[in-house]
C-alpha cells in the first residue's frame, strides 16, 4: 500500500515539475507568421556618397609647422600718394619714379597650418584650420630720397603677418557627383600681438562642382573670390586630381592657385613639382590714416618641387625648392578700408607701384598626416 502511494505521489510531482518546462518551450516556438508582411532589405536601395579623396594622392596634413625663407634680391618703391585714388596716383601701366631701394638680404618666416576634421560623415565632411604665416624682412644698403615712404625701414623692423581661419565643406549629392565649399578670413599687416585693427578682415570663398568618375579620378568646376595674388579677384576653378593604373604618376591641380605633378616613389616617400600662386592684401598701420586702410597687395608665383617622406606613423617631413618670382608688391588706399575689384583690367590708379626681383626661395617642414 505504501508503495502504491509513493508511485502516486512520484507521478504527481513529475507532472507539476513538467509545467514550467512546458511553458518554456511554449514560449520559446517562434510565429514566423508574424514576418509576413517584411520585405528583405534590398542594398540597392542603400544611399551612397562620393568618396572626398582619390587612391594616390599626396597625404593630408592636419597639422604642419614649416619654415620659409627667399634668398637675397633687390627690392624698388616708388612714393607713397595719398590719397590714391584722387589726380595724384598712377596708373596701372604708368611708371612711377623710383623714390626708394634696398638690398633684402633675406625673407622668412615661421608657418603654421592646421585642417583639423569637425564632421566627418559619409554625407557631409567639415574641417576648419588656423593658420599663420610670418613674412619677415632683413633689408641692408637702403638708399631713400628726400619724401620717401620710408617702407624698406618699416618692413625691416615689422615685417609682415597674415593669420587666417578656413573652413571646408565637401557635400556628396549621389554615388559620383559632389561640392566642394570653402571660406576664409584674413587678418594681414605689420601688426603685432595686439591684432589691430580689426576692421581690415578679408574674406575668401570659392565653390566647386565636382564628379569622382573614379576610384583614381576626379575633376570639377567652380568660382572664387580670393586676394591669392594680392588684389580682390574672381577667377574660375578648375579641379583634376588623377592617378595613374600603376599608381606611380598623378596630377593635383586646382587651378589657377596651384598645379602640380606627382610622382609616387612608393606609399611612403613621393615627389610634387609644379607651381603655387601665394599672396594676401597687408595693411601698413603707418600709411592707414584715420579710417582708410593702406594696403599692400603681395602676390607671388612659385614654381617649385617638394618632396614628401613619412618619418614614422603619420609623421612625415618636407622639403620644396624653388623660384619666387614677383607678382605683384604695389599699394592701394582704401577710403573707409572698403575693397574695391580690379581684376586683371582694371586701370583704378596704385597709391604706390614697387617690384622686386625674383629669387631662390627653400621650405623646410613636418606634418601629422592622414593617408
């Protein structure tokens, strides 16, 4: 009897431990019903953006800290007019009497570039840099006449400065096409550490269409406002980056501020050689009376090779040799400290017309690199 009521009870157990199993296994059984209605994800349906960058070019620095420095060459100044655009001035092809000439033994200076990355989606890349370039004057043997300006001895104690903000924006559109968009301001003289004044800022901006045909190529068209050599101009641009199948020879070009070929001696070292366009509009505080802004328009043609190594990690170093040639190095007064537009034809009058004679110029620099 005993035994009957323990085979009982062991039944009765076994049956109520079984429920929670049950239930789990209830539970557990998937209703593959309720994924009916789904459609499987299609990857042609997928949003695709043009790349920023193609195979093989030279890497991206993100920050870079150069020196620059011209040999030796002859510096001419007329007399300074004030004010330059009244009877008094000269004009564009007129020749203004030589009141003042030096012997710059040198020009050179400390640069520091920065293009450091805000945004960087697959849709949208923003990247904003500080920048600063000194232009320093070692002038010897000058010879002014009586009512010289008195620049040589200006640039030579003061030199010239330009510290500049730039903002770029790459905005893909599809899989191929893209824009390119890119702003600066620019703060340029013979200012010291108090950055005055304030009211002389330039402003830059250039826009370009683009298409990425490929993974080794690209090219666009746009428009820009720019001081590259000097005086306010609108000029347009023309973008073509390409590398070869070997990977071994390229262009980088975004013309008319610089063209250059490149040649890939292997992932880690390559050679650049072509030319750059460089300049600003630099306010004399001396020269700027009360609210006018006298002004310097620099401009410089650089033809020039670079070589580019990697030292170690995305440390790499530079170096560039080549040919300063002048531009242009006259002066403008501008009434109010507003800008005007000249352009290439203008026959607005010069407030002072100077040159200088070419020369060798060398920059030695390091970056923190992206590849």
């Amino acid at each position: 009897m005993k035994k009957n009521y323990l085979i009982l009870l062991m039944a009765i157990l076994l049956s109520v431990g079984s429920f929670p199993l049950l239930a789990q296994e209830e539970e557990e059984e998937e209703d593959w019903s309720m994924y009916d209605e789904l459609e499987l994800v299609d990857e042609s349906n997928v949003k695709r953006f043009a790349k920023p960058t193609i195979v093989g070019l030279s890497p991206t620095r993100f920050l870079s800290v150069s020196y620059d420095q011209q040999l030796g060459y002859d510096m001419n100044l007329s007399t300074a007019r004030f004010p330059a655009s009244g009877s008094s001035g000269w004009g564009v092809d007129e020749t203004a009497p030589i009141s003042e000439t030096g012997r710059v033994n040198f020009t050179g200076g400390m640069r520091f570039n920065s293009n450091i990355p805000i945004i960087s989606k697959s849709n949208l890349v923003w990247q904003s840099g500080l920048n600063y370039m000194r232009v320093g004057y070692n002038i010897g043997s000058i010879e002014a006449e009586q009512g010289a300006s008195g620049l040589t001895q200006i640039l030579d104690e003061r030199g010239l400065n330009n510290l500049n903000w730039t903002n770029t924006f790459f905005v893909p559109i599809s899989e191929e096409n893209f824009f390119i968009f890119q702003g600066a301001l620019d703060l340029s003289g013979d200012y010291g550490w108090d950055l005055q004044p304030f009211n002389t800022v330039r402003w830059s901006l250039a826009a370009v269409y683009a298409k990425r045909v490929s993974e080794r190529k690209r090219w666009g068209l746009g428009l820009a406002r720019t001081y590259r050599v000097g005086n306010l101009n609108y000029v347009p641009v023309v973008m073509y980056d390409v590398t070869s199948a070997d990977r071994k020879w390229g262009t980088e070009i975004l013309f008319p501020a610089r063209a250059h070929g490149r040649y890939n001696f292997s992932k880690n070292a390559l050679l650049l050689f072509g030319y750059e366009l460089e300049g600003q509009s630099y306010r004399i505080n001396e020269f700027s009376v009360g609210n006018n802004s006298y002004e310097i328009r620099r401009g410089e043609l650089r033809p020039r090779i670079e070589l580019q190594k990697q030292l170690s990690g995305p440390f790499w170093m530079h170096f560039q040799a080549g040919y300063r040639i002048d531009w242009t190095f006259n002066a403008d007064e501008l009434e109010g400290s507003r800008e005007f537009f000249r352009g290439f034809f203008g026959t607005q009058e010069y407030g002072m017309i100077n040159n200088l004679s070419n020369t060798v110029y060398f920059n030695i620099g390091l970056s923190f690199v992206t590849l």
